[in-house]
C-alpha cells in the first residue's frame, strides 16, 4: 500500500533504491499529510474497479497463481490516474492489458529504474480508456 501513494503521489522523485524512495515519501508525509481523504479516496475506489473488473486478481493468464509486484504497481497506479483524470476505464482493455507484450516487457528484467517506472503506469493508464 506505501508503494501505491508514493508511487502515486511521488513516482517523478523515484531514482533507483525504492527504499529510499520509500523512507523520502515517509519523512515527507510525517511532516505534511493534508491529503489523507483525497488518498483514501482514490485507494478505495481503484480497488473497488479492480474488484469488480478482475475477478480472478491482477494476474497474467501463463500464471494465474502469481502476482509480480511490477505488474501490481502498474495497474493499480495506472487505474489510480484513470481515476484522478475523470476518465472512464474500459473494462475489456483493462482485463486485456494484463497479457499485453509490451506491458510485459516493462515489467520484466531491470524494473528499478525511473523511465521503466514512469512508462509502466503511463502505459496502463493510457490504454485502459
């Protein structure tokens, strides 16, 4: 859940170690934290779409046991834009986009860094409408 607000909030900060990344958006909450609703809301109503929408969770077909975390963050920040921007999800393209080659390779290999971050979800949230 951490990983969803700070990527959600702060993913253009991120560089290479998500534990840095993750203790910056920590120090940086603890200090000022004045959007708590706003989160929350989003939170809440992006889980509920992929609730309703995924029925068997955020899994590829070739393994329907297995949830990459890569592939985790991407929907649910991507769905979370969607979201945010007023724009509606499509429910067919986002069950399709899990076995998408291209989101494949954006969650595959070298993850940790900023462009492959940035594109995964820009990916999702762009193809999803």
């Amino acid at each position: 859940v951490l990983k969803f607000f700070a990527y959600y909030e702060n993913r253009t900060k991120f560089k290479h170690s998500v534990k840095i990344f993750l203790n910056d958006y920590m120090e940086e909450k603890t200090k000022k934290f004045k959007n708590t609703k706003e989160l929350s809301d989003i939170f809440e109503e992006t889980i509920e779409i992929l609730h309703k929408t995924l029925k068997h969770g955020i899994v590829r077909s070739v393994r329907p046991n297995s949830t990459p975390l890569v592939l985790f963050e991407a929907i649910t920040v991507g769905v979370a834009d969607v979201i945010h921007n007023k724009k509606e999800i499509n429910p067919k393209k986002l069950i399709k986009i899990l076995d998408n080659d291209t989101l494949k390779e954006l969650t595959t290999g070298a993850t940790n860094s900023k462009t492959k971050l940035i594109n995964r979800i820009n990916f999702v949230s762009e193809n999803i409408i």
